[in-house]
C-alpha cells in the first residue's frame, strides 16, 4: 500500500485509489439531486421568493439553474449550497435566446420539458454528447397528447425543440416507470386546463407529488396514481434539501464491505420510495441503522450508521429495479463480495442511462478478474470473489466512476479510475470525502 497521503492520489483525469483495510467517521452528504431540480424548477414558476438550502453541488443541478437563467430567471447561490429564486409565475419565462445547454441532465431536460410545454415560445433543449444520445420519446409522446409540438433528431434525440402551445389536460399510464416522465407530465398539467393524471404501473420516487403541495398546487394521491388541477398560481416558500440517498450509497456498501469500518451519514433522505436499497442491504445482511428520524417539507430525514458486515448476496427482482435504479452499479460491488453473488433482471432501463451501465458493470468487474454473465436485462455476478487493481474506465458515468472508486478500496493492490472528474455530475466532493475516511 502506498503512503497515506498517496491512498486517493489525483493524476491528468485519472485517480488512483489504494486497498484499504478501515474506515471511520461521519460524512454530511450533499443535497439529493432528484428534489433540487424539481424545487428550482417548481421555485421559478411560482409567484414570490423562494429559499433552498443544502441544495445540491451537482453539475447537473447547475445545468438547470443556467438554463432557468437563459429562461429569465435569475437564481442567486450563497455559500454553494444556499439558493434563492425569484419566482414569475406559470408562464412568466422569457423566449430564451439561445439553446438551453442541459449538460449531462437528463432529469433537467425531460422535466423542463414539461414547463417548456404549456410557455408561449419555441425553446431548444440540448445537452453533452452523452445526453444527446439518450430517448425523449418517452416525453415527448404524453406532452403531444396534451398539444405541445417537438421536433428531434431520429424523432427521439437531442437537440429537442419544444414548440409551448395551450395545453390540454390527459389521464396517461408510462409505458417506461420513470419518476421523470411522471414529472414531466404534472409539470405540463400545472400549466393545462382541467386535472391532468398519471397512473403508475409500479411505483416511482414521490418528490414531486410532496413539493408541488408545498409550493400550493391542487393535487390528489393514490398509491398507483396521481393528479393535478391546472391553471392553479404556486407561491413562493423555503425549504432545506435532504442529503442524496443515492450518493450516500457508495459510502454504505464501502462501510459494510471493508474489514474494519463505522460511517454515521448525516441527514440523509428516507423517502420510502427512496430506501429500497438500504432495505436490500440489509437483507443481504448489512447492518445498517437509521437514527434520528424527522421532517423536512414533508420529506423523511435521518442519520444513517453503518458497520462491516459479511453480506449473503441476492437478486434484484424487475419490479424492484425502478426504485434500485441508481444504486445497481454499486449494488453489483457488493455483489462481487457477497457469499452467494447478485442478479438482477429487467433492467434495460440500464442501457439507456449515462453509459450503457450493464456493459460498464461487466467490463469493470471482469477487469478486476471476477465472474460476471452479461444479460440483455441486467447480469449475474458471482459471490466470494477476489478483485485485483487494475485499471478501471467510467465510461463517463459518475455512477460507475464512484462504485469502481469503492471497488478499488477492496482490491489486492491499487487501481486507477480513468475519466474521474465525471464525478462533479453529481457528487463533486466524493473524493475528498472518501479521503478523509480512511485516514
């Protein structure tokens, strides 16, 4: 092992990470990015000032806030973390004079999408290389049944132009479960007439049916359904984000996996459609705790303690993999130093993320020598194996950066994480934070 100074040893965009036998600390995790979008968002279009605090350091959260200022919107960033926003109603943008630049968002582009729909202008929604390679279809068909014109490369790609109009309210089913068309959806609904609905098929993270009551919209829940009254005027408020559960992942498999570990994780988000993973865990036989349990903005927050553990292993059912989605890259490190392994199926949803995540899975984990089956819907990757340090890509995927970063802590020798700086997308101190656990 190289001196304690070198274990996390930053070179060009490369970082080089060594074995590591303890870790030990607490770590305050950084504002979850899924609600940040929807309150920027939910913030500019509501009439009066809004405050966020711990809002999230994510690039991709930075997307949206640059494209609501090319939309008129000027959010002001205190401290990093600390936002305001003055809100100018449901249709108070102004016609943007450029290409709003998304970067690697997807959750800025399809969600904005749907406020793009029902504003009186055309917009061009664009992004990175790896955005401009990932499906709108999946939007774009709800948001044209309620009147809103697109136009895409190869009907379903970015660069997507959005031609607002008048909308009109539908009751719709996703044929893909995503939070994010969901979102889409009630966001084009706050703007139509009548009650917009969307009905799930299996449940997808809530964030937005809690914030949009929170800012005063009309809204109903079901558990498989809900809907929106349009035309309704939001109002300002203040809010305080939880930490990211999905970026509090790579901490937890890290504290279960390594030899001699006890991590406390502070105000991490529990929303119940956000803990599937710390539910697997500990049924593969983490031992993981919650501490501190409270509420904020009707979001669930606690402290989350977590110890070595000797994991079983398991499998990841389909209709688990919507509320597992970000956390499988990591999930299949644990898998790889489980008893019994990990499978999971009915992930192609997988394909279609920043990387292609089930080829990115593969290829890592068998360059650091363990047994791995590809599947067209997930892999199966075998239990009690040793990994060796080599060197690892990202694909420039912060997920697969971050877990092959954990992956490293547990090899037989050091191993370089090439295409790093991916990881400001959205855990910019992962790093720094991962350093300081283990010295």
């Amino acid at each position: 092992m190289v001196a304690k100074d070198q274990d996390i040893k930053p070179f060009e965009d490369k970082i080089q990470i060594s074995p590591c036998t303890k870790l030990r600390g607490s770590v305050s995790i950084p504002g979850d990015k899924s609600i940040s979008h929807r309150l920027a968002m939910l913030a500019s279009i509501a009439e009066g000032e809004s405050t966020i605090a711990n809002f999230s350091t994510s690039a991709d959260c930075h997307s949206t806030l640059e494209c609501l200022r090319a939309l008129g919107i000027d959010p002001v960033v205190r401290d990093g973390t600390h936002l305001t926003i003055l809100g100018r109603g449901l249709t108070g943008f102004r016609t943007p004079g450029q290409d709003l630049n998304a970067g690697n968002s997807g959750s800025t582009l399809r969600m904005l999408s749907g406020i793009l729909a029902g504003q009186p202008f055309t917009s061009i929604l664009s992004g990175d290389a790896s955005l401009c390679r990932r499906p709108m279809d999946r939007v774009m068909e709800p948001l044209s049944r309620m009147g809103a014109r697109f136009e895409a490369r190869e009907h379903k790609y970015p660069p997507l132009t959005v031609s607002g109009t008048s909308l009109r309210w539908i009751s719709y089913s996703p044929t893909v479960s995503s939070a994010q068309v969901k979102t889409a959806i009630l966001f084009a609904g706050l703007l139509a007439e009548g009650v917009t609905e969307v009905i799930e098929r299996v449940p997808t993270r809530n964030h937005t049916e809690i914030a949009l009551p929170q800012f005063g919209a009309a809204i109903e829940v079901s558990p498989l359904s809900v809907s929106v009254t349009g035309r309704k005027q939001l109002h300002g408020s203040e809010f305080i984000v939880p930490g990211d559960p999905s970026s509090a992942a790579f901490f937890v498999v890290a504290g279960l996996l390594v030899p001699d570990a006890e991590l406390t994780l502070h105000g991490v988000g529990l929303n119940p459609t956000r803990i599937e993973f710390f539910e697997f865990v500990r049924a593969m036989g983490g031992r993981v705790q919650f501490l501190n349990l409270r509420e904020q903005n009707g979001e669930p927050v606690g402290d989350v303690v977590v110890r070595s553990s000797e994991l079983e292993g398991g499998s990841i059912a389909p209709h688990q993999v919507p509320l597992l989605i970000d956390e499988i890259p990591i999930l299949a490190v644990a898998g790889a130093r489980s008893r019994k392994g990990l499978s999971i199926r009915g992930a192609q949803e997988l394909r279609v993320k920043e990387s292609d995540r089930i080829a990115a899975v593969v290829k890592n984990l068998a360059a650091m020598g363990a047994e791995v089956k590809e599947l067209d819907d997930g892999f199966e990757v075998k239990g009690n194996q040793r990994l060796r340090g080599t060197d690892l890509e990202s694909f420039g995927d912060h997920r697969i950066a971050m877990a092959f970063s954990v992956a490293a802590l547990l090899a037989d020798s050091p191993a370089v994480i090439h295409g790093a700086d991916c990881v400001k997308i959205s855990f910019p101190s992962f790093f720094s934070i991962l350093h300081s656990l283990r010295t």
